[in-house]
C-alpha cells in the first residue's frame, strides 16, 4: 500500500519508497500484508489483529530490515519476553501472525524463508484442560437450582 501511495504522490515519494523496498523493513512488509490480508477479516478481528502487531511485535522489530532478522532476533526480542510472562496463547498467537508477515514476504522475493517454522517446539506448550461431560441425567441436579433467563430457553 506504502507503494501504491508513493505512486499517487509522485516521483520523489516514489524514489524513497523504491530505497525502502530495496532493503525493507519489517515496519515498511507489515502495512503490506495487513492490506491484503486483514480486508477478510470482519472489523473486530481486524482491529485486535492491527492493535496486536502495533504493540506486540512492531515496537521490537519494527525497524530491522527483513533480511537482518533471523530466529535468534525474533527469539531474544518478541518471542521469549513473552513467555517469560507466562502469556503462552499470546506467544503462539505472535509466532503465528510472524510467520504469516514472513510467508508473505516470501511470496514476494523479500526473503529467501520463512524461519520461523523452525521454531516449532521451542516453546512451552498451551495447556489445555479438558472437562467431562455429564453423561449421566442424575449429574444434572446441581444445574436444576439455577435460574435460566427466559431469553435462553427454548
């Protein structure tokens, strides 16, 4: 989109952003690959995937070019800080939007890679809890004390 604009604009916002993509940062992909992206997305998911990539990933790699940034970069600097906070969804949620940002660039000859596949497993895995189900009509007696709105009745 930064390309298409500079196009709009003329040639002298033309020439930077040729510089820029000659050597793009993460901050110059990133707007790219949310403009095609994103549109699918219905509003609400768009915005916390925009807002999610401003303050969880931007801030840190945001400036680096594309080919300067490697495992260990996304590691040291977006990855592991977050789950030194034990936010594990999080963490997976950030690996996942990074490795879309990178599939992209890969698609358009940025980068040779998409590395961050191979950080598959290096990660504390999401806990899940699984619950039974009340199989048995006598298990349902806790629930018959409760009030049910009329609204979710059938």
């Amino acid at each position: 989109m930064a390309f298409r604009k500079a196009l709009e604009n003329g040639s002298a916002e033309l020439d930077r952003c040729k510089q820029d993509w000659q050597k793009p940062s993460f901050r110059v992909v990133a707007p790219d690959w949310a403009d095609k992206r994103l549109p699918a997305l219905a509003p609400k998911t768009r915005q916390k995937s925009q807002n999610f990539l401003d303050e969880k990933i931007l801030p840190f790699i945001g400036d680096l070019p594309l080919t300067d940034i490697g495992p260990q970069t996304v590691l040291s600097q977006v990855l592991r800080p977050i789950e030194a906070r034990c936010n594990i969804e999080t963490l997976h949620k950030a690996k996942s939007l990074l490795s879309q940002i990178f599939r992209y660039a890969v698609a358009n000859g940025l980068v040779e890679l998409d590395f961050t596949l191979d950080l598959k497993g290096a990660f504390t895995p999401a806990s899940h809890v699984h619950r039974a189900a009340i199989t048995d009509p006598g298990g349902l007696g806790f629930f018959s004390g409760l009030s049910i709105p009329a609204k979710a009745r059938p």
